[in-house]
C-alpha cells in the first residue's frame, strides 16, 4: 500500500527551549486509521500541528501522496486534502450547523449575501454522501458534543480531505457517543478516506486502528500493526516501564459523613437553572465519584463547594459547620482543598516560579512568613522538598511553570494542595489530558488520602477514572443527580452512560440524599 | 557566552533599543539642524557640560523615581491605573495649602507636609481602586479622566484661595522656612527628596518582593483567578496597590515643590506622572531597574531643554526619541528571532530545559 503522508526528520524546539520533535518520521499508509499515542509532552500534537501547518519545523521534510510539500498554514493543509478535528472544537457557537459548514467558503447570493438555502443543501448533500447526520438549521451551542465533533468531521469532508487528523477525540464523549464515532470512522476508511487518531487511550486504540505509532520524549519510539501488540506492550513503550489496569478494591474503613450537601441550587447569571436541589454526603474514608458529560453543573458545584460561587439556595457543612458565605481561604482552612479543572486558569501562575506557586495557600502562615516578612529559605527548601516527593520534572523551585510540560503542572497543583494533608479533597478532572505515568500517580495519592480516612469528591469526565478509583458513584445531568450507584464491584462503563446522556434516570434518587 | 546572552536577554535587549533610539535621533539631528555638530553635543553631552544641568539631571530624576515607583505596584498587579499624574498634581496643591497655613518646627512640619500631600494623593486614587474593585469599572479610563479633575481641582484651590498676589505669577504663597526640603549640594537645588526616592525604591523593592502583601499583590498580578482560588483577597489586593501608587505619585510631587520651588508653580501639569508609566515600563515593573530608568530619562529630558536651547532642534525631538524607545523595548517580538536562534542553537547541545 502507499503512504499517503510521510514526515520525515521532524526538528521542532519552541521559543522556551522545549525541544518537542526530535528527528520524528512517521508514514502513514493510504485508507488506514493510524492511532498516534504517548505520554503528555511526548510531541505528537506538535507534529499534528506541523502537518496541520499551524506550527513550522525548523528542519525535516513532509511527504502528501509522494510529492514533497511545504505547509505554511492551516489554509494550505486544507488545499492539500488534510482536514482536523481539534481538542477544543472550532465551531462558531451562535452560528447554525450549515453556517458553520460553509464558513470561510459560503455560497453567495448576489455575491454579497449568504446563500443560506445552498448552504443547507450542502450540508444535507455531505451528510447523506458519509452516512453522517447532522441537522442544519440547528444552533451549535445547543447541540450534544458528539453532535458538534461531527459536524468539525463533516465541515472538513466538504473541503475534501482526504486525510482526517483526530486530536483526542473521545476525551470529551460519553462510551455511547464514542461508539458511534468509531462507526463513522469505519465508515469513513471503507470509502477512502486515511484517518490519524490521537489518543492517549489504549483500548480505544486496539478497537479502531490498523496501525500504531508510539511516541516518548520528542522522539518516535516504534511503528507498528496493532494486531502485533497488547496494551500492556503499547503502555510499556510509551512510559519505558510497567503500569498497573486493575481497578483497585475500595477500603472497608468507612466513616461518618464529613461533607453534606443539601438541596444546593444555582441559578447563573443568565437566569438558568444550573444545579437544582442537589444533595450528597462525603464519608470519610471513601472516594464519591461523580460522573456526566461535561457542562451539566460540576464545574458551577464544584466552585460552589471551594467558594469561589455563591450559590442561590441550600446548605453546605463540613464536620457540621457551614460553608456558606465563607471566603475561599476561610474554607481552606476548615481543612477543604481543591484541584480545580483548568489548572492553567485557576490551579497556577505560569509566568511564575514553582516555588510562588507553592506557597499560595500558606505564604502567610508560620515556618513560610514570619510578621509581613517571607522567609524565601525556608520556602526554597519546601519546594524542593515537594519537587522530590512528587516526582516533579524540573531544575529547581526557581523554574518557571511555563516551562512544564502539562502533566508536570498538574503535578505542581496535586502536590500544593495534597501537602498539607486536607480532611476533605476536591479533586475536579484530576487527570484530564496528563500521561499515564503522572495519572497513575495522581491516582496512588487519592487512594493513599482515602485510606488515611480522608474524603475525596472526584469529579471527572473520564468514566474509567471513576470506575477506577471511587467507592460509590452519583450521575449528574442537567444539574440533577439522576443516578446513584452503591456497589461498584457490578457497574460498568455502559451502565452510566445511559444516565449520563439522560434517557435514563432512577426515579428513587431525586429527593432523597445518596449516602 | 551564549547562555549568558539568554539569561540577560531583556537586559540587553533594553540597552539596544536605546542605542537605535539614540541612533536615530542622531541621523534625525543630522537631517533637520543646519548646525548638527553643536546640535548633538548640545543634545548628548549638554546635561554634562555645566553644573547646574548636571544638577538638573538629579532634581529631575526624584519625582520619576517616585512615580515610576508608583505605577510599578500598580502595573504589578495588573491594575493599569494611569492616574500618577493627578494623584501627584491634587497631592502637592492640598500639600501645599497645608504648609502655608500652619506654622511648626521643621523637624515635624516637613514630614507632616509630606504625609498630607501622600495621603491625599493615596485618598484621590482610592476612588479608581474602588470602583474597579466594586463594579469592575476599567481603571485605566476612570484614572485618566480623574487626572482632569485632579488638574482642575488643583489648579482652583491655589488659584482662588492660596494665590499669592504678590508674585507676579499664577503661584501660591512661599512656604514657611519649616517646610522647605533642605538641598545638600552647594549651588544646585538638589535636595533631600532624591534621597527619599532611592530610600523609596529599596522600600518598595522589599514590599514587592519579600512581603506577604508583596506576593498577594504579585500573585494576582500574574493570574487574578489563581489568586483568588487559592484564598487572596483579590478585592482588598485591587484597592490597596492603587492606593499606594496615589500615595507614592503624591510624596513625589510633594517633594519637588518643597526641595526646588518651594511655592506651588505648576499651572501646567508637570507630566511626571506620564513619564513614571515610561520607566516603569523601562524598567519592566521592578523598583531597582527603576532607578537607572529615571535618571536615563531624566537625562534625555535635561538634554532635550538644552537643545531647545543652545540649538535650531526643537524641543519635541526628544518625545520623538522617546517614543522609538519605548516602541522597541514594548514590542514582545524585537529580537525574539535573535533570541530564538540561540536558544535553538543551545538546544541542540542539549542543555537546554
């Protein structure tokens, strides 16, 4: 078979001396789906980037259907037949869908006005010529995920690709919707289309590739069939070592319920009803996960319980005393702490050092400052402590945090807000987007926290996480807990999603408080 | 040397944007003056060339510090308040109403002058740190047309109720012996207030750097979110570094009225306050970079007036100058394909990160 896209000898370092891609060749063969894994740092959206044109190698050579080719932007990528789905969709939310699919190529009406009549046609023609239903007069943003993603899909078959770059493209979709997008990418190679699926899920790599390129450290490690390796091998290559998949068995040592929530309601700004009357308990001593498609509430909950959001009704306590009303550091205090889900925007300073990060919440407490004065030795030296105990990659506490890579930060945020060994733990998509390696650990440390008889709420999007780790598990949809499930020795990833998407709900659960 | 050129980049980069300002200030003297020669000396060696212009140089370089200063706490946090200038102006008029109606010994007036010109100065800039803080109101807008009132504030209260109709001029009455701000250099005006500017930069150094107060002030300066998430009071935090930049901006122009012309003289604003935001800027926010920033400009401003002078080349050369500086030195992209390649070349030896 013929490659239909080579790189060859790919250098890229960035402007921060951050070598990303260090003498990369990857081929990837005609009508294929070639999965492309690694660790978080270990380059691969980098060189998706490059082939995407929207970053520049400084050395090595790209090959589109055996002739050399130089991409200098997204526009000529598109021109060549490469199309992308990003991480972050890149729809116009306010738009419709057939808006959105003829954007930067409309169909004129008097060469001025939008053809918005031909712009539908169009949508239904490449909806029906790839099987791929998407409705056209429909707004984005009141779309599903799934929906949207298909639509990216669809908006780059109309520009005629024919290689279609995935960038984690299940990150963000429950096992349902997932499902149906590997059958649209099946489809999709049975009528010629070449597809790169980047991911960092095993099992979803040995579901829907033919071929397998492993990358570490900027560099390629291997290429291979997917037929010729296990996940453990594929693991194995991109960590350099063993990682342990078996789920691990919840601790028996349950306590008396440390956090209460009751009949919380947020209503935001837009007059929407965000959380309605949620209720829940955290014991100590057990990991609550709770489980939805994300932007059904966790994110208004979750800065509710650290607050940071003051919510419109309810009662929240920790040991019995009330949170509401309290300051962000007051609730710090009480012994709450929390990792929040954007650790670029709330969970660190780049543009600062390690150990400023550090200190956040106890710069002003003893053994940091003494009266107004901070005591920079002792603060150095707590830092470097954290960097050993947390396995953390870098020089020293003087490094700044934007040099790190995304894992590394995450580790930076886990290990201020681990350190001081709160009663409560907050932990809000703890892993999202960060290598295996950083996850396990992040993992190992929830778990060493609820054996000590801690609590900790996990919030997350990625249902193996929370089948993995949590003790008993509650589904939020539409800002209602709409399932509530006590022994997880049964569960499965399918028997969520059907609550997660909201065609199914226990009706025993409104109301009543899941403890 | 390479790694060297890295660690120092801004530096150098700072100092190169100078020498092309410079640079074209020269070709531009050239172009424009039909004695270019005399011109350039006037402009680059005329600050040097007598005492006095010497002494120029110092008694103009106080009051930036002390505003540079103030805009550099601010600037910190990212609260771009621009309001220097009108802290400063409304500080020293109400300063001076003060000094000139009371009458005590030296020792207690002249730092209770300056208490009241800073504390007003700190009161005036209260007023954009609370509406930004309260109801989000942009600081840099609400700043910059308080400079107006302050201006006019000002200019009412020593023009109707502390003229001194005897001077011949648009100024206050002179200040009583107690509260002028000794001079210490025999036939200059240079006078304490220097002092207190270098006193004022090690202070605000410290503050930023190695307080509490300092760091919550950094902290949100660098991600407002972060800081609020880890338990600052971003509120408190937004009010407190406008409030010291007023103070900071005020006891500077307090300063120059009691060391140098001891009466209010200034029926024009004196732009310190515009000139502390370009050290600052200079200087990137840090209070010791500061000083050498003041005295460069305060340089420039002195060989500006002299060329003004001496010369055919008009005054506005030197905001021309000016502005190609702060141009470069603003500019994120001057020099980053310079700083690229080293850092590549580094890299690529692998000792890099």
């Amino acid at each position: 078979m013929d490659n239909i896209l080579e790189a060859k000898n790919i250098l890229k370092v960035y402007e921060n001396g951050v070598i990303a891609n260090r003498g990369v060749s990857v081929s990837v063969e005609e009508n294929t789906i070639h999965a492309i894994v690694g660790e978080n740092g270990a380059g691969k959206t980098t060189l998706m980037k490059i082939i995407f044109g929207i970053e520049q190698a400084q050395e090595g050579e790209i090959f589109f259907k055996g002739s050399r080719v130089s991409i200098r932007s997204p526009n000529d990528a598109i021109q060549l037949g490469i199309g992308m789905v990003h991480q972050h969709l890149m729809l116009a939310p306010d738009l419709t869908v057939a808006e959105n699919m003829v954007l930067g190529n409309e169909p004129r009406r008097a060469r001025i006005f939008l053809d918005t009549d031909r712009a539908g046609e169009i949508t239904r023609q490449v909806s029906e010529e790839y099987g791929l239903q998407a409705p056209p007069d429909k707004k984005i943003k009141d779309l599903p995920i799934g929906v949207r993603q298909r639509v990216e899909i669809l908006k780059a078959l109309f520009r005629n690709a024919a290689l279609l770059i995935l960038d984690e493209p299940t990150s963000v979709l429950t096992p349902q919707e997932t499902e149906v997008l590997f059958k649209t990418l099946r489809n999709l190679k049975n009528q010629g289309k070449t597809i790169i699926f980047i991911s960092h899920k095993l099992n979803e790599v040995k579901q829907i590739a033919d071929r397998v390129t492993i990358m570490r450290d900027a560099r390629v490690i291997d290429t291979r069939g997917v037929e010729e390796l296990t996940e453990h091998d594929i693991a194995h290559l991109m960590v350099g070592r063993d990682i342990s998949f078996e789920r691990i068995p919840a601790s028996a040592n349950l306590g008396a319920p440390l956090l209460s929530v009751r009949n919380l309601s947020y209503v935001d700004d837009e007059a929407i009803l965000v959380l309605n009357k949620f209720s829940f308990d955290v014991r100590a001593g057990e990991i609550l996960g709770l489980a939805g498609v994300v932007g059904n509430g966790q994110t208004e909950l979750v800065r509710i319980l650290a607050g940071l959001l003051q919510p419109s009704e309810g009662e929240i306590t920790l040991r019995g005393e009330t949170l509401i009303g309290l300051s962000p550091r007051k609730i710090r205090e009480k012994g709450l702490c929390h990792i929040p889900e954007d650790r670029m925007e709330d969970g660190v300073a780049e543009e600062t050092t390690l150990e400023e990060n550090f200190i956040l919440d106890r710069y002003y407490k003893q053994g940091f400052s003494k009266g107004i004065r901070l005591l920079w030795k002792d603060i150095s030296r707590h830092s470097a402590e954290l960097i050993a105990k947390f396995n953390i990659l870098a020089p020293s506490g003087k490094t700044l945090v934007s040099s790190l890579s995304g894992g590394n930060i995450q580790k930076v945020v886990v290990a201020r807000e681990l350190s001081s060994d709160p009663d409560m733990i907050i932990a809000a998509q703890p892993t999202r987007g960060i290598d295996v390696g950083s996850e396990e650990m992040v993992h190992r440390l929830l778990r060493e926290a609820r054996d000590r008889g801690r609590a900790v709420f996990l919030v997350s999007a990625d249902l193996d996480e929370i089948l993995k780790l949590s003790t008993r598990v509650i589904v939020i949809y539409n800002g209602e807990i709409v399932a509530h499930f006590q022994d997880m020795s049964k569960v499965r990833a399918e028997d969520l999603g059907p609550y997660m998407l909201g065609v199914q709900r226990e009706e025993a659960v409104s109301g009543k408080v899941p403890a | 040397m390479e790694k060297f050129l890295l660690k120092y980049f801004t530096l150098i980069r700072v100092i190169i944007a100078i020498a092309i300002g410079i640079v074209i200030s020269v070709f531009l003297i050239f172009l424009i003056s039909r004695e270019p020669g005399f011109s350039l000396r006037s402009f680059l060696l005329g600050p040097l060339l007598t005492r006095s212009r010497f002494a120029h140089v110092f008694e103009t370089a106080s009051p930036i510090i002390f505003c540079g200063l103030a805009i550099a706490v601010a600037f910190q946090a990212k609260q771009f308040n621009i309001g220097a200038e009108g802290s400063l102006y409304i500080g020293a008029a109400v300063a001076t109403a003060f000094a000139v109606s009371t009458n005590m010994p030296a020792f207690i007036h002249i730092p209770l002058v300056l208490l009241v010109g800073g504390l007003t100065g700190a009161a005036w800039s209260f007023i954009p740190g609370i509406l930004k803080a309260k109801w989000k109101a942009s600081e840099l807008v609400s700043s910059l047309m308080l400079n107006y009132v302050a201006y006019f504030l000002g200019l009412y209260l020593i023009n109707f109720h502390f003229r001194d109709k005897e001077a011949g001029f648009l100024v206050s009455y002179q200040f009583p012996e107690t509260a002028w701000l000794p001079r210490f250099i025999p036939d200059t005006r240079i006078h304490y207030g220097i002092i207190l500017a270098l006193v004022a930069a090690v202070l605000v150094y410290y503050f930023l750097y190695h307080t509490t107060t300092g760091y919550e002030i950094r902290s949100t300066g660098f991600n407002d979110r972060f800081a609020r998430y880890g338990g600052i009071n971003v509120f408190k935090v937004i009010i407190l570094c406008q409030v010291i930049l007023g103070f900071l901006a005020a006891v500077g122009g307090t300063t120059e009225i009691m060391g140098i012309h001891r009466r209010f003289v200034w029926q024009d604003s004196p732009g310190y306050g515009w000139s502390g935001i370009i050290v600052a800027i200079i200087g990137r926010n840090h209070p010791l970079l500061i000083i050498p920033a003041s005295f460069f400009l305060s340089y420039m401003q002195v060989g500006g007036r002299v060329l003004n002078l001496m010369s055919d080349v008009p005054a506005e050369m030197i905001t021309v100058i000016q502005s190609i500086i702060i141009l470069l030195i603003t500019a994120e992209a001057f020099l980053s394909q310079w700083k690229y390649r080293i850092t590549l070349r580094q890299a690529e030896k692998g000792d890099a990160v």
